[in-house]
C-alpha cells in the first residue's frame, strides 16, 4: 500500500476511535454534569419557584443534540404568598410532564464560543401543562408584563447570545388545563403544532411584534374555556390553523350556558339573555398572518359560517340585581381592543330563536328566523377604516316563523357616535296566525284568523330608541283576548274585552280598498336586553299603529 495513501487511513482511523472515545466517555460522565446543571440553572433562576426532573438525559456532544425523558415540571405554591416582602405573589403557577424533549443540529462551535445559538428542530411529544391561578386576590401592580415574546426571550439569551435562530418547533400529542383552587377554568384535549423558520435578535425584539415566526400550523381540539361573567361556557371540537394555506378552520363553536333557564339571571346577578349558540363549521381563508404578527391585527379576506343555531331566552320574571346596561354589539365590536378586519362574510343556513318568559305563563313566547341566509361586507374595527367612514353591510334572507319570507338590509356605520344603524325590509304573504306562538304568551292576545299580504319597514336606530315607519297589508284579521295564566278565552271579562278589541281597538282589514294606514315605528330602547329584543319590540311598535282603528 502506498505510504502515504496508508498514513492518511491510519490518521483519520485514530480520529475516528479518538471522537468515539470521547463519546463514551461524555455519555459516561458529562451527562449527569450537564443535567445537574440544568437542574440547578432552572432552580435558581426562578428563585426556587421551579424545579424539574427527568428520568433519562442523553447528550451528544459531535452530533450537535439531546434528548430529556419523562421530563417533569413542579412548582412551589408558596410563590402565591405575598408574606415574604422580597418577592411579589405569583399571578400563575405553571407544571407538568413532557414525554420527550428532543434538540438537534445545535450548531456546537457557535453555541461554544460564538454569540449565536443555532438549533435546527426541538421537539416536545405528549407535554401534559397544568397552569393554576393564584387563588388569592392580586393587585395590578404586582403582576410582571413583558411587551413581546421576542423580547422576553432575546432578555434571557442576551448576556450570551446576539441571535437565536431555530428551524422548526414541533410540540405533538400535547394538552393542558388552567385552574383556580379545584375549579377548571380552561382546558385542551389536544394539541399539535408546528413553528418553522424562528429568529429572535436585537432588532426583532424592538419590533413589537407579536410573535417569533409567521410559519404556522395547529391542530387543536377538546378545548373549553369558562368566560369571566361566570355564566357560560365556550367551546370547540377542532381547530386548525396554516399559514401555508392561509386559513383557519373551526369544528363545532359553542356558547354554552351553565345553568338552566330559570337559574340563569339568578346567578348572573341581574336580568340577561340565555344565549345558546352552535355553529358547526366556521372557516376563514385568505388569512393574513404576517400582518397578525407584525401590528397584532387579525385580516381575513372571506369567512363562511354554516348551519349555525343561536337560542336567546329572557326570563322578564327573574328576581335580580340592579340592571345592567348592555353595549349594542356591532358597537362592542368596533370598541374591541384586538383589531380585525374581514372583507366578507357568508352565513349559510342559520337558525334564529327569540324567546320571552312573562312569568305564570304555561311557556315562553317565541318568534324564529329559519334557514337564515346572509351576507356582510366590510367589517373592520381598524382605526384609519372608521375614520374613512366604512359602513358594515348585511343583507339576509329568512323564513320567518319558518313561512314568509323576509328579505332585510343593515347598515352599521362603524364611526357613530351613539350607536346609530339602519334597517329596512319586507315580509311576504304569511297567515298571521303563525305570530301567536309569541303573541299569546307575551301579549296575552290570540290571533283568530287573519292574511297577511305584504309588510315593509324602513327604521333608524341608536343605543338609545328607534325610529321608522311600517306598512302592513292584511285582510280578515280578528283576535282573542286571553287569560294570563292559561292562556285561553274564559269568563265575562276576556269575552266582553275580545268584543270590544274587534268592534272598536283593531282593523279588520287593512288594504288599498279598505283604505291604508301607515303604523310609526317608536320604541325607547331596554338597555339590559338583546339586540333582538331591541329590532322585534321595534317592529311590534309599528304593528300596533297598523292595526289600531
């Protein structure tokens, strides 16, 4: 054999045995130093509020990787109390378990003796995260804030590192819960995400945005979430997630009320409508996620929400608290903090009940908007849209009480200043019958017969009380009046006040032969009901003056 060729064979054969030799010898000893450490590291800086532990820690050393086992997180409570006057009570304690924590490609020479940490993937399998609130009461100034992730994280490198960069961030199987003391607050059945392309430097940490990367993709499910009123419940099946794609997908959206009808205002405190609403499937393409990460403002170019079911029950008869004005929501939603903007969106095949509870009626009243169609343009809560005076739109088409059908038009002017919109419409030919189902419970009054040809409205409105006209055709109508508790016609009194109600009270026909009469719409505006009770009442106004002789 060549000498040479030979010494070159010999020379990197050593090599090879020498870097193998050290392998063993790092895995022998230079494990259970580095875990110790990182130990320790963990304890100390978290002034003993943290501590972890794993059953394995493998570090390779040449490869550039390592690997923690069954990897366990504790917290001490005690960081809760504010009894040791150096430190200030946790507002959130975090714990858990995770299956396996994989790191590799660490870039060994930068890491050493550079100032830049390079890290091709870290990969968290099966994370179990228990986050408890502090069951105590914590004054706003004791909480610590930080303005970005970026910035935390550049805060907690920079005495070694200028630049972090890490290619990919996987987390599979994961989930969670949030609690305070024993009652649940949050929880996720399932979490599996994925962050690609990650960099955070001085000049990231100075850009405010909100996130470390807009390379995303999640898969969530199982989630719940009690909202801060107390009184419902928020939850979804399915949640996925791609800045690829550029969409968003939901399964299965649910406000949930905690407690039965009855109960309901009782434990909120004061009168409120029982909202219950399902919407299977809720998707949102053209999703602008750099935008979202670089100014924190949400930006989708098309929505779509189908066969969604929305339930609103008022009990008018709950014992409760003081009345609690309610903000009209498309004004809720241009005060919103988080900024969003959707150019439009479809509902498809909704389902609309309103339901009113007197009190010592056998049930409650109920008018419904079935297979509900709509379309809006234009929403946007962004400060320069508003300024510009955008106007949200919304035409929809509904059968209601499942027959006539309506064909209405909305518009939110989104700069108002006193909640002011608009709306206009017309009801088809529908028997007026099919109003008793909230007329009866609500008004005490039965429809006997009755055709209704056309009714068309035009009406402004603002937080405080509405404003229009209504222009009703109908023929042979004739009415009831019923006794509150059962709801029938009985004794003298009912008998002599129906009689008087068709002879003298209300028209029989109101048509171009009969001659028309226009009913005026005007209603003062119940602060701390739903928007549907606002539009209806609204509406029953100018019935009223179109039926009346």
């Amino acid at each position: 054999m060549n000498p040479i060729f030979k010494g070159v064979i010999l020379f990197f054969g050593g090599l090879l045995i020498l870097l193998i030799v050290l392998q063993i010898l790092v895995s022998l000893f230079a494990d259970d130093y580095v875990a110790n450490r990182l130990k320790e590291e963990v304890r100390k800086s978290s002034d003993n509020t943290y501590t972890i532990d794993f059953d394995d820690f493998d570090l390779g050393v040449f490869t550039g990787s390592a690997t923690i086992s069954n990897l366990r997180i504790n917290a001490d409570t005690a960081a809760f109390s504010d009894t040791i006057a150096a430190n200030k009570p946790a507002k959130i304690l975090f714990g858990g378990t995770v299956g396996e924590l994989d790191i590799s490609g660490i870039n060994v020479f930068s890491a050493v003796w550079g100032d830049e940490l390079h890290i091709s993937s870290i990969t968290l399998s099966r994370p179990y995260i228990r986050a408890r609130r502090n069951p105590g009461t914590i004054p706003e100034d004791t909480t610590k804030q930080f303005s970005s992730v970026d910035s935390t994280i550049y805060a907690a490198i920079s005495k070694k590192y200028k630049t972090l960069e890490i290619g990919e961030i996987d987390i599979n199987e994961g989930h969670g819960i949030f609690t305070k003391r024993t009652d649940t607050l949050s929880a996720l059945g399932k979490l599996n995400l994925n962050l690609q392309n990650i960099r955070v430097d001085s000049a990231s940490a100075k850009s405010g945005r909100t996130f470390f990367t807009d390379d995303i993709s999640i898969e969530a499910g199982g989630f719940m979430f009690k909202l801060s009123d107390s009184v419902n419940t928020v939850r979804f099946d399915a949640l996925q997630i791609s800045s690829d794609d550029q969409t968003i997908a939901m399964d299965s959206l649910q406000l949930i009320p905690r407690y039965p009808r009855f109960e309901y205002s009782r434990r909120y405190g004061t009168k409120k409508d029982r909202i219950n609403l399902d919407i299977p499937k809720v998707r949102f393409e053209g999703v602008d996620f750099s935008r979202f990460i670089d100014s924190a403002r949400i930006y989708a170019q098309y929505g779509t929400i189908d066969n969604a079911r929305l339930h609103d029950f008022l009990n008018r008869s709950a014992r409760s608290g003081p009345p609690k004005p309610r903000t009209l929501p498309f004004v809720m939603f241009r005060d919103l903090g988080q900024k969003i903007k959707i150019d439009s969106l479809k509902i498809n095949n909704a389902f609309i009940s309103y339901s009113e509870y007197i009190g010592e009626t056998p049930r409650p009243g109920k008018i419904t908007f079935e297979q509900l169609n709509a379309s809006l343009y234009d929403i946007s809560n962004y400060p320069d849209d508003i300024q510009q005076g955008i106007t949200t739109v919304m035409d929809a088409r509904t059968r209601v009480m499942g027959n006539g059908l309506l064909n209405a038009h909305f518009e939110f002017p989104m700069d108002s200043e006193n909640g002011f919109h608009k709306i206009n419409g017309r009801l088809s030919s529908m028997p007026i019958t099919d109003f008793n189902r909230m007329i009866e419970y609500v008004a005490f009054v039965r429809i006997d017969t009755g055709m209704l040809n056309s009714l068309k409205f035009d009406m402004t409105l603002n937080k405080e009380r509405s404003n229009g006209t209504l222009i009703m055709k109908y023929e042979n109508f004739k009415i009831s009046v019923l006794d509150k508790k059962s709801i029938t016609q009985k004794g003298l009194l009912e008998n002599l006040m129906t009689f008087v109600a068709n002879n003298f009270v209300v028209r029989k026909n109101n048509t171009p032969e009969s001659g028309m009469q226009a009913g005026r719409i005007q209603f003062e505006r119940v602060e701390d009901k739903s928007i549907f009770n606002f539009w209806w009442k609204s509406l029953l106004s100018g019935i009223k003056e179109s039926i009346k002789k």
